[in-house]
C-alpha cells in the first residue's frame, strides 16, 4: 500500500472496496482489466523485452470491530509469499526476459521505492474511474501513467517493463466476526475480512501502464502459498496471451 503508516482506510480506498464488494462473485473476482492494448501495442518492438519485476507493496492488517491494525510478521510473511508467485508467474512468459534487480545507487533506489508508493493511487483512481456509466466512452482511451521518473531503468540497466505489485489483506478477530453474527440479528451488514491485488506493467520509457488487472476476495488471503497463487493467477488470467508468449489454452491450464 502507498501509505505506509495508514492504519485506517482512505476515502478513496473506501469507494474502491464498496465498488469490489458489488460486483463480487466467486472465491476472487477480477473487477477491472486494463489497457491491453497498450501492452500488445508495446511489446511489438521487438521479440524478447528485459523485465524487472519489483517487490510487491503487502500490508496485512488484523481488522477488529472498529479499527484495524497492520502485523508486521503477516507482512512479512505476505510479502514473500506474493513476491514469489509473481516471479513464478512472469517467468513462464516466453516474450519477457526476468532480470535481477541491478545494484542501484542509493538515489535510484530511492526513487524506485518511491515509484512502488506510487503505483497503488495512480491505478486505484483510473479503477474507480471505470467503475462509473458516465466514463464508459472514455474507458478505452484512458492513459494511466506513473511518469517519466522511470526512464533510467531504460536508458542506464536496459530495463524495458517494470511490474509493480501492491495488495492488503485485512483478517477479521473473533469480536468482529461475533460483531457480525449480532448486528445481522437486526439486519445490519458488517463487512468480514478481504483482501484485494493489483498487478502492473509498466513501460519504463515513458512510465505509462500498459497493462493491469486488479482482483478481490472475501475468501482468499495472502498467509498461505496456494491461495496466494490463486490470486496472482487470476489477477494475470487477462494478459493478452498471445503478446506475452503463451496461448489462451496454456494461460487457462497454469
């Protein structure tokens, strides 16, 4: 997530989730797929592109009948977990070439670090901007991008595509879930544990996302390896296969 020391939801946040919660269906749900045309348009330069996948931005927050509060240890935890299905995932694409992180200076690590903040708020405001009838016609068109920040990823490591990562978990205690059991008692509604992944590839030339996906679930958490697999491969399911190197077939077989 962008803000770090944030322990509560952001307005913006909020409408995200209420938008999500609506259209939920399914164990994960993906609720938005993003700019692919863009990425085919991108990946036409040439055969193979150098790709730099960075560490996913994971919060885990324990969610009590009031507030919530991040645990360190399920973040750490989540962090891994994700980071490794991501770079499972990307290195089956036959048109990426994965690359390990280069030795960055501290200026650019910095700034990278800065740009994984980024991601989350860019992207979160073109998602709710999708969501709404009044912006349809548009949608097609929507430019969503980080900046010029990252061309030096280009220009000095040959970088090509950045993939940014950012995801929160938020688990529900026994006094919400008794909380919820009371409250339905008098038709009220409180809202159980979610959690919610947003994938992106970005153009480090330019800084634009030429592709993203962005999946949520009531059911699926970031603590434990196969439901953190189902989540990033749902939130992938909508790569334009064929661009990235794999079939329909082979992405609905992963």
């Amino acid at each position: 997530m962008a803000y770090r020391n944030s322990k509560q939801f952001s307005l913006l946040q909020l409408l995200t989730v209420f938008l999500c919660v609506l259209t939920l269906s399914g164990c994960v749900t993906s609720v938005h797929k993003g700019q692919h045309e863009q990425l085919e348009s991108s990946l036409q330069s040439k055969n193979t592109h150098q790709l730099l996948v960075t560490s996913a931005d994971v919060q885990i927050f324990e969610l009590g009948v009031s507030d919530s509060e991040e645990v360190p240890e399920w973040t750490e935890t989540g962090t891994r977990l994700v980071n490794a299905a991501v770079n499972k995932e990307f290195g089956a694409f036959d048109r990426f070439h994965m690359i390990d992180k280069p030795a960055l200076t501290d200026e650019e690590e910095n700034l990278l670090e800065q740009y994984t903040q980024l991601y989350y708020p860019v992207v979160d405001s073109e998602i709710i901007r999708s969501r709404f009838p009044a912006w349809k016609h548009d949608e097609l068109k929507t430019k969503t991008t980080l900046g010029p920040g990252l061309a030096f990823l280009k220009n000095k490591y040959k970088v090509d595509y950045a993939v940014f990562v950012s995801g929160q978990d938020y688990i529900s205690t026994g006094g919400r879930k008794a909380a919820m059991i009371a409250a339905a008692l008098f038709g009220v509604g409180i809202p159980m544990g979610f959690s919610y992944l947003t994938v992106g590839i970005v153009e480090t030339e330019t800084g634009n996302v030429v592709w993203n996906n962005f999946v949520f679930s009531q059911e699926v958490g970031f603590l434990e390896e196969e439901q953190v697999s189902q989540a990033v491969t749902k939130a992938l399911e909508t790569l334009p296969a064929e661009s990235v190197g794999k079939t329909v077939v082979q992405l609905a077989e992963k």
